[in-house]
C-alpha cells in the first residue's frame, strides 16, 4: 500500500537527528556537551508553574474555545499594543500549541498548491518543510555575512515570480542571532506592499536582545499597507522558559485569523486549557523573570563569542539577540583528524561528537552547509567544558 508522498517527502529534522545521536552516547555513560537544541535551560519562573497549579486545582479542565480562552487572547492584544505598538481586536489573534503550531496554520490558510514563499537562509529548518506540507513551494534565498545575513532588494526582487505569495522573516534571527534594523524591515515592508504578498514575522526571540543600541521592531508596526499583509507569530516558550507548555500565538488579518481558528478547530481543538492559564500569568505578570534570564543569557553570549573567536580557522558574527552563535567551519575543509578528512560542517560536527563528545547542530537544513549552529541555552560551566573541547578539536586538525 503507498504512503502519501508528501509525507514521504518531509526531511527529518537535523537537529532532532544530533540530538539522538548525543542522548544515545549519554546513555552509554559518555560525558556528553550538548550545543543543540535551543531550549533555555531555566526552569519556568514560580509564578507561573504556580497559575499552572492553581487552574488544575481550580478544575480548569476542559475544552476552551479552538482559537483560546479570550482572557488570554485579549492579554495578547494589550502585549503587542505595549510591546510592539500594534492594534488588534481579539478576535484577530489566535493562541495555538506552539509558535510551530501557529506557523503551520499561518501557512495551510494562506497557501494554495503551488503557491511560492520566500525564506531568507539562514533559516529555521521547519520553515520549507511547513510550507510544502502546506502545498507551497520554499524559495530559498542565499543571503550573504557580508550583508550581516540581512536580504537586500535585489535578492528579493530576483526571488519573486508571479506565484508569490509570501515572505517569512524572522528577528532575532534563528540560527544567526541578528537583529533586522529599521531600515531592512522598511525595505522588505515596501517590497511586500508593492508586490501585494503576505509578511510572516516570526517574533519568537523579540525579548532576548543584548545590545544596547539594538531593539525589537515589529514590521507591522511600520504602516497601515503592511500591517494589513502581516501575520505576527510569537509564543512563551523562549522568554519565558515555557518550552514544554506548547503555547504560541498568531496575529493576523481577520480573515486570515478566521480560516486559522477553522482550521485549530479540526487539528487540534483547542490548546492546552492549563497552559492558557500559566500563559495569562506570564504575559500579565512581572517581566522580572525575563530581564534576569536576558542577563544571563548575555554573559553567555559575551563568553562563547570570544572563546569562539581565539580559535583559529573558524569565525562567527557576534549574535545581537536570540541565543545562538552561527559558525563559519569552512576554514577546517581539506584537514583531517585521525585520518577523517573534513570536507563539510556535517563531517566537522560528527567528528567533534565521535571524538570531543559536543553537539552541535550542522546547519546544510539551514540552507547554510559551511555552518554550525552552537546554542547557548545552557549553563556556563557546559559553555566552558564544550570550548575546550572544541579548541582542543581544531587545534588537533592537521
């Protein structure tokens, strides 16, 4: 009997695949330094995990409405006014499980077969793989670190054809850790209204920025024409180390909201009631809880970065935001360990965990194959042990 095709077609994820590889040595009782999964190693702040609590105590239990409870989608209405300075009515928002979740949704409401989306790389892995369980087409865009990773309109313009439909971008950026300036958003904002395409703004990382001179814009925010052809997608589980509570949300057009709930209504039915409840708290509550991780997080960054750049032979922008550093290996290519040559960053990562134990992630799913992406979303004393490791590797290549 055949499967579907289109199921057949999904790449597995590279960064899952890294990450079994490392769980699998563990369990074999190697010291294992995992660089993978971006996950922040917080716990959930107490007030939260305690709303959590108190609404299974409280017994709320059951189903909500499919596109969330509307306490929360209004407290996400007061977030993107404060935060962001973006207008939306309730009924405009929709809370899923997961900012994938909402991403997903993003894309089987607008998307018809065939229809293309523009993704700058580096990019997320999931992204060309959403779009084409959707029925689109990805059309990858190259873009260069000479350009700070950011597109320039003559890679816009040479990516669009007539079957366009949509532009993702994303600030702070996965895996690169840079922040879209105002200017780059204004360009991409006159393209999409010129060209009459949608804007999907994955916002995820907006909390977790370490420059001063740095901030969060939303492209919404930039105008009546392209605030009417953007879909703003965020969620909780980065700033607000909420990973495992599968909360995300979409703001969007109305109509494009609705064919969203329609479509949550069918898939999933609702997200989860208690995580609602934990995420009212978080969104409503101090932001103490984020400031402190956003600390952390810089001496991290401040750390990596510069362990990373005494290294000889491989080099890496220093990350605005996010809690990734995004490394260029190709300097390694044609040297060998132990008679393994290295002719790939896939080849530089499987022979830094086979040798040194360190996972990193190969980013060719990245769109970006002489790169690896290393998070630091973990404690300071693993950052230290894996650099060793990693300077000890590269200093061993002959």
């Amino acid at each position: 009997m055949e499967l579907s095709r289109k199921a057949l077609s999904i790449k597995p994820s590279s960064t899952m695949a890294i990450s079994s590889k490392a769980a699998q040595l563990k369990a074999e009782g190697k010291d294992i330094v995992t660089f993978g999964v971006g996950e922040p190693d917080f716990d959930t702040p107490e007030h939260i995990r305690k709303a959590g609590i108190a609404a299974i105590e409280n017994g709320e239990t059951r189903y909500t409405a499919a596109a969330g409870i509307p306490a929360l989608r209004q407290a996400v209405c007061d977030k993107l006014k404060r935060d962001n300075g973006l207008d939306y009515e309730a009924a405009q928002v929709i809370i899923s499980n997961g900012a994938k979740h909402s991403l997903m949704n993003v894309f089987m409401a607008i998307l018809n077969e065939g229809d293309e989306v523009i993704i700058p790389a580096p990019y997320w892995l999931s992204y060309s793989e959403m779009v084409k369980i959707a029925g689109g087409k990805p059309v990858v865009v190259h873009t260069k670190k000479e350009n700070q990773f950011m597109l320039t309109k003559e890679e816009l313009e040479q990516a669009y054809t007539d079957k366009t439909k949509a532009l993702v971008i994303t600030s702070p950026s996965n895996p690169t850790g840079m922040v879209t300036s105002y200017e780059d958003l204004k360009m991409v904002a006159d393209f999409a209204v010129g060209k009459d395409i949608f804007v999907i703004s994955d916002e995820i990382y907006e909390k977790l920025i370490y420059e001063d001179d740095k901030k969060h814009i939303s492209i919404a925010s930039l105008g009546e024409e392209i605030y009417k052809r953007t879909i703003v997608i965020n969620g909780v589980s980065k700033s607000y180390a909420m990973t495992g509570w599968r909360i995300g949300f979409a703001a969007a057009p109305l109509e494009v909201a609705k064919l969203m709930a329609s479509l949550q209504s069918h898939m999933a039915s609702n997200p989860n009631t208690i995580a609602q409840a934990a995420t009212l708290t978080a969104l409503n509550g101090s932001q103490a809880c984020v400031d402190e991780m956003c600390i952390e997080f810089k001496k991290r960054r401040d750390y990596i970065f510069e362990r990373e750049e005494a290294i000889p032979m491989i080099h890496a922008l220093k990350p605005e935001g996010a809690f990734y550093l995004f490394v260029d290996v190709a300097g390694t290519y044609g040297k060998k360990h132990d008679g393994m040559e290295i002719q790939s960053a896939a080849d530089f990562a499987s022979i830094l965990l086979d040798k040194k134990f360190v996972a990193v992630i190969p980013c060719a799913d990245f769109g970006m194959p002489d790169f690896i992406r290393l998070s630091y979303a973990t404690s300071m004393e693993l950052i230290k042990k894996g650099m060793d490791r990693i300077e000890e590797l590269v200093n061993e290549l002959k």
